[in-house]
C-alpha cells in the first residue's frame, strides 16, 4: 500500500499537468497562450509588491535587530508563565504575525532544544499550523490590489493570531498534558 501511495504522489503533479493541458485542448482553449499572459500578469503583480516586501523585510530585520523583540518577551514572559503559557514560545508568537520563514526557524530551534514530543514542541508546531503570516499577508494582498487601509484586515488577523496561540496552548494542555 505505500508502495501505490508513493507512486501516486509522485505522480499526481505530472498528471494533473497533463489533465490541465488535454481538457484545455479539448475546450478549444490556446493554452500556450492562456499561460503565457498569466505570467505576463504573474510578472506584473511581483513588480507591484516589490516594494511592500521589501518594508516588510526590513521592519522585520529592524524588530529582530533593535532587541525590541528581546524586550517584548521579558515583559512578557511572567505574565504568559502564569496564564500557563510556556515563556519559550513567545518568540515564536511575536514573530509569527510577521515572518513565515524566521518563524519556522524559531520552531526549528525550539524543537531541537526541547523536541518534537514535549509540550514546548506540541504546543509551537499547533501554534504554527494555527496561525498566518498577519503582516505579510496583508501587506502582500493588500499591496498588489493598491488598498491602502488596513485597519480593519490588520485587527481582524492579530485577533485571530491572538486566538489561535491561546488555543494551541489550551489544546496541547488538554490533550497532551504538561
């Protein structure tokens, strides 16, 4: 049976090419074409949110650099070790919001400190997998349809960033103890 699995996933990209192109075929569609000025629009739409990614990279570069993230999780970590919060991830949940790609390095650390089967571990790979990239996202999605307030977006995705740290931590405890 993990043979066929195996043989599927490996497949399944290839296929799904070829059943993309034959059913565009079949429909009369220029496919060629059709691709062509989508990537024609793709190579638009990265011009378009250059800059915001940009910004984006350097905020987070100056948050990490200026130890304005060290001083957040000082302040914070008594408060979190009462509320039953393991003070070792909060870097992983300051950092979320901002950074898909430093986030997974703090998890990657994480679990090479404590490991994957501890509730440190349990709890930052539930908070990963329950959590976006609030600030990139918005500043992405926002920035390539030229919207520029974010109010209400930005408070929407921190409440559910908010909610879902605190509910990773309340779920690990729950079913895996501490």
């Amino acid at each position: 049976m993990t043979v066929v699995l195996k043989s599927l996933s490996q497949l399944a990209i290839p296929l799904f090419i070829v059943f993309v192109l034959g059913y565009g075929f079949l429909k009369g569609i220029p496919v060629y074409e059709v691709f062509v000025e989508g990537a024609k629009e793709g190579f638009t739409t990265v011009i378009r949110i250059l800059p915001y990614l940009v910004a984006m990279l350097v905020a987070i570069g100056v948050f990490r650099s200026s130890g304005a993230m060290e001083l957040m999780i000082r302040i914070l970590a008594p408060a979190a070790g009462r509320l039953g919060i393991p003070p070792e991830v909060l870097p992983l949940a300051l950092m979320r919001p901002l950074s898909g790609s430093a986030s997974i390095g703090i998890l990657a650390e994480l679990l090479k400190i404590y490991g994957p089967d501890t509730f440190i571990g349990r709890t930052a790979s539930t908070m990963m997998g329950s959590t976006e990239t609030t600030f990139y996202a918005a500043s992405i999605y926002l920035g390539s349809v030229g919207h520029r307030d974010s109010r209400y977006i930005l408070a929407a995705g921190l409440i559910a960033d908010i909610t879902g740290f605190a509910v990773s931590v309340a779920v690990c405890a729950l079913i895996f103890g501490r």
